[in-house]
C-alpha cells in the first residue's frame, strides 16, 4: 500500500521528517515534551520535599484555624477577620497559661524523663545480655549510635534548634495568611488548571479542605481525651512525671498507632522505675485509656469525621517516617486523607458522568 502523501504540494516538496512542520515531528516534539516535563516534576519535587512539607503542614494549621472560625461563627455573628483574630488569641492565651502553669515543673520532668529511659533502657539491655539475647554493652553501645546517626540523618534537614524553630515560624506564618483568605487562595490554584477543568478542581478542593478540617477535629478531639484521662489515671497512681507522660501521649495521638507505641513504652518505662506496683498501674491505665480510645472514642469520631483504614495509615506513616523523618510521619495522615478526598472526588465525578451517559 502507498504511503499517505500530504495534500499540499509545496507542503510535500519542504517538509521533511527532521522539520518541526512534519505533522509527526511535532507529534512526537510534543510527547518528548511530556515526559521530560514530567521528569523535572519529580526531580523538583525531590529537591524541594523540605520546603514542600513546610508550605503542607502550614495548610494543616490553617485547617485548624479555619476549622475554629468556622467553629466560632455558629454562635458569633461577626466578620471572619475578627473570629480569626479570637481563635489566634486564644489559642495563643491557651499555650502561654500552659507554659506558665506547667513550664517549670514539665521542664524539671524532661530531665527526670531522660535519665530514667536512660537507667531502665541499661537495666532492659543488661537483663538481656545476661540471657545472651542481646549483644554486649560496647556492641549495645556501637548499635544505639548507629541508630541515632540513622535518624540524625533522616531529619538532618531541620538541623538544630534553630532550624526547627524557623521551620515552625514560617509554618505558623503561611497557616495564617491561608486562614485570612483561603477562598482567595482556592481561586487562585484553580486558576493553574486548564479552564474546562477550573470548576471541577473548585469542587474538589472543597471536598479536601473538609475531609481535613474533619480529620484534625477528630485528632483534636482524641489528643485532648488521651492527654487529659492519661495525665489524671498516672496521678492518681503515684506514677511519677505524670503530667509530663500525660502531655506527651496527647502529643502523640496526633499519629495513630506509632504514636500508642511510643506513648505505652514511656509510660511503663517510667511507671517500673518506682516500684512494681506503679509499673502495672502504668500498664493497666495504658491498656485501659487506649481501650476506651479505639473502642468508644475513635469509632464515635470516625463516624462524623474521616475513617482511615488502620493497614493504609499505618504504611503511609512508616514510609513517610523513612522518607521524611518526624515531619513527615506528622504529616502522613492530612496528607493521607487529602488523597483519599481527591480520589474520591474523582470516581463521584465518573460516576455521575455515567449516570449522565446513561440517561441520555
């Protein structure tokens, strides 16, 4: 069969396959284009992950902000500029009557904290070596640096102290010009769309922003149960660093399952070091705060908020962790959800196209 020629002459006597006006030239220019755009996408990405998750975890704090002036307009008639400025001043009042009520004596509790791990963690390490469990105490010694340069690697990019504090500020910063304006940010990321698309990318911002303002008030929510009935049980129980212990493990429900891992360890950790009897109260009031968790509060909340499937959030934050360190194990499950929302959106969207297909 005869190949297809041009239907313009002139055309057929000046292209050829090596010009840019041959029909499949410019067919595959623009394929090459793709993928190369594509290519310098990721390597982007890759290069800009750290500003990247600050610019995210400042979309989350101006969630939780938005979520507040929301929260605040059911009952305040007032502007949105000024409910801002409430919840800014309150949240701001709560953590500074925190620092001043409890500053001194949280402090004293750290380094009481520290060197207790440190003596229970040589007491675990000795029992075992005994046992021939575990390596001697200079292998142990070789095995705990190796692993904390692993994970001075892993969040090398906040540095010191410093960097951490920058990196909050701006976070903080970002958060709150989004939580000015956000409906004028949403237009202005729609317009990066193609103009077909806009009104449907609309949409699908709105489902993300409310699918994370309902997964941060339940966190909320659980943060507050978990911290308060922790703090108040240890207490009670004689356990020392009660407070502390307790501030922590309402730190940590920000990120389900790794963060009652970590908060149960210190918690019996502590709770051994004054005697048997605290350290089983310790274990009692662990199992029995994360009972009333995970059977009362959590599905209570999922059922108004968003139910993460348990498998996805906790490989989500084991990747993210590896990938990322602490920032991003803290980011995994907004950014999670955010997905989920977005996926969703868009099998809504095919289905009520089908429905449309279908009618017609």
């Amino acid at each position: 069969m005869a190949e297809a020629q041009p239907a313009d002459p002139a055309a057929r006597e000046t292209s050829s396959p090596v010009e840019l006006r041959d029909p499949g030239t410019r067919r595959e220019v623009k394929r090459a284009a793709i993928w190369l755009g594509m290519a310098l996408g990721i390597a982007l990405v890759v290069l800009l992950i750290q500003p990247i998750l600050v610019i995210f975890a400042g979309i989350v704090f101006a969630t939780l902000l938005d979520g507040g002036v929301r929260l605040l307009g059911r009952v305040l008639p007032i502007g949105r500029g000024w409910r801002l400025l409430i919840v800014v001043l309150l949240v701001l009042a709560f953590l500074l009557g925190t620092f001043y009520l409890t500053g001194m004596q949280v402090t004293q509790q750290v380094m009481q904290l520290r060197s207790t791990l440190e003596a229970q963690a040589l007491k675990v390490t000795g029992w075992l070596s005994a046992q021939g469990l575990m390596p001697g105490a200079s292998d142990v010694s070789g095995l705990l640096r190796q692993a904390a340069g692993s994970i001075g690697r892993l969040t090398s990019w906040l540095g010191t102290a410093v960097g951490a504090i920058t990196s909050l500020f701006m976070m903080m910063i970002i958060g709150l010009f989004l939580a000015i304006d956000p409906q004028g940010y949403g237009r202005g990321l729609q317009w990066l769309a193609p103009s077909d698309m806009r009104a449907e990318f609309g949409r699908t911002l709105e489902h993300m922003g409310r699918t994370l303002r309902k997964l941060l008030a339940g966190r909320l929510l659980g943060m507050a149960f978990e911290g308060v009935m922790t703090g108040i049980a240890l207490g009670v129980g004689g356990v020392p660093m009660a407070m502390l212990l307790g501030i922590i493990a309402g730190i940590l429900a920000f990120i389900p399952n790794i963060g009652a891992i970590i908060t149960g360890v210190l918690m019996v950790a502590v709770g051994f070091s004054a005697g048997t009897h605290t350290g089983f109260w310790a274990i009692g009031t662990y199992l029995i705060v994360q009972t009333l968790d995970g059977y009362v509060v959590v599905p209570m909340v999922a059922k108004r908020t968003v139910d993460l499937p348990p498998a996805l959030t906790l490989g989500t934050q084991i990747m993210a962790s590896a990938l990322f360190g602490i920032l991003g194990l803290a980011l995994a499950d907004p950014f999670t959800a955010v997905v989920k929302a977005g996926l969703e959106r868009a099998a809504e969207r095919n289905d009520e196209e089908a429905g449309a297909t279908t009618g017609a």
